[in-house]
C-alpha cells in the first residue's frame, strides 16, 4: 500500500524539521518546504494526499496557498494557526481548508485530526452506500429509483456523488458534500453543531463550532442562501 504524501509549509525550522519526523515515524511520506511559493510549486509537482499549511509564511501565505489549491483541487487541507481566537482561523477555512489545528499542538492530535480528514476524502462513496459503519449520515437518504434526493431546485446525486442546481452542476468539497449528505439525510429535522462535528468531522469530542458554521456558510453560497435554515440556539436544519 502507498505511503499517504503530506505537504506541509512551515517556515519555523524547529516545528517543521519536528513534525516532518513525527509524520515519518507515524507511516507518513512528508514533503516539508518553508515557504508559501515553494509548497504551491511543490503541490503542483507531488500532487500530495493532504496539505498541512501554516497561516503564516513568507512569499504565499497559507490563507492565499489554500485558495491556490483549492483552485486546483480538492485534496484535504488543514490549517495550522497560532492562536485560537485569531481571524486567521476563519479567514482560512473560508478559503476552503477542510480543519485547523491551534499551536501549540501535540503531534498525536495532529495525526488523528489528518487520518480523520483522509478518511472522510476517501471513504465518502462507500458511507454513503452504508458500506462503512464508521461514519456518514446517521440516517439513509430517501433517495429515489435514481439515487437522486431533490430539494426543490437542488439534486443530490448519491451514487455519483453530484450536485446540481436548477440543472448545473456544484461543485463541493469533500466535507462539503458530507455535510449536505448529513443534512440531506433528515430533512426539515435541526442538526446541533456538535452532532454535525461528530458526524461531519469525525469529532469524538467536543471541537470547535466555528468549522462548523464557516462551512455551512460555504455550502449555502453553493446551494442557495435559503436552503440551509438557522435555527438560534440549537443548529441548523435542511428546507425541503
């Protein structure tokens, strides 16, 4: 079986040469380069499985890397940030990255967190199908004969896993389409934020709600601003 390849850009010598062995040990292929230009150049060579990017380095900044990626692909992207409460946080996921881990941090974390948005890239189709208990929808779609579920003008694809919009197709992320699969699967029913980091983020435990909500309001520019209803207080909930 094939190494999984980490791209990660890091331009503190000491955390970047650290985590390149804690990710090695770990099974882990690791390109590691310091600086913004050189990760994008070395995205484009290597085509890693998943980018680990530090908000701030020099030439690129992560934030601008990510949307570079996100550009041209839909690998898993996890932000690295300094501090929790910065706007760099969401300006970050905003620009599409899939998580974000705060420094300082514990290596094994960092693991888990990657395996856990590798395996949402990965095993999407297969939840989706009920061929993986792990994770998914915590209820079947009722989709039709033809796999599709349709929520007025938008139809989700479940065996293709496609989405389109008064015909045109949406394109989403990974996490992206897990979350409108979890809210495709109880329709008109609110959905906690902590319920969706469990099943969305393969969160065992309680995690920051604010990947949470940036996501959903990535997921409602995509599919119209109406269809996913706040509910204050509680979460959210799909509109049939």
């Amino acid at each position: 079986m094939a190494e999984t390849h980490v791209l990660f850009v890091e331009d503190d010598d000491v955390i970047r040469e650290a985590l390149q062995l804690t990710l090695e040990r770990d099974g882990f292929a690791v390109t590691a380069v310091p600086d913004g230009l050189a990760g994008l150049e070395a995205f484009r060579a290597d085509r890693p499985d998943v980018a680990l990017l530090d908000v701030m380095v020099p030439g690129l900044d992560g934030v601008s890397l990510c949307r570079r990626i996100r550009d041209e692909s839909t690998v898993p992207v996890i932000m690295l940030s300094a501090r929790a409460d910065s706007i760099d946080v969401v300006l970050g996921l905003e620009a599409g990255a899939d998580d974000y881990v705060t420094k300082p941090f514990d290596g094994a974390v960092l693991v888990a967190r990657i395996r856990a948005v590798l395996r949402r890239f990965r095993h999407s189709r297969a939840v989706v199908a009920g061929l993986d208990g792990t994770s998914g929808p915590s209820a079947e779609p009722a989709a039709g004969p033809d796999g599709m579920l349709r929520f007025g003008d938008l139809e989700v694809d479940t065996g293709g896993m496609e989405v389109r919009r008064d015909g045109r197709p949406v394109p989403l992320t990974p996490t992206e389409m897990r979350l409108l699969l979890e809210f495709s699967a109880a329709p008109g029913t609110v959905l906690s934020r902590d319920r969706l980091l469990e099943r969305v983020w393969d969160y065992g435990w309680g995690g920051d709600t604010r990947v949470v909500d940036v996501h959903v309001q990535r997921l409602r520019v995509k599919i119209g601003q109406h269809r996913i209803e706040t509910v204050r207080g509680f979460g959210y909930k799909l509109i049939r």
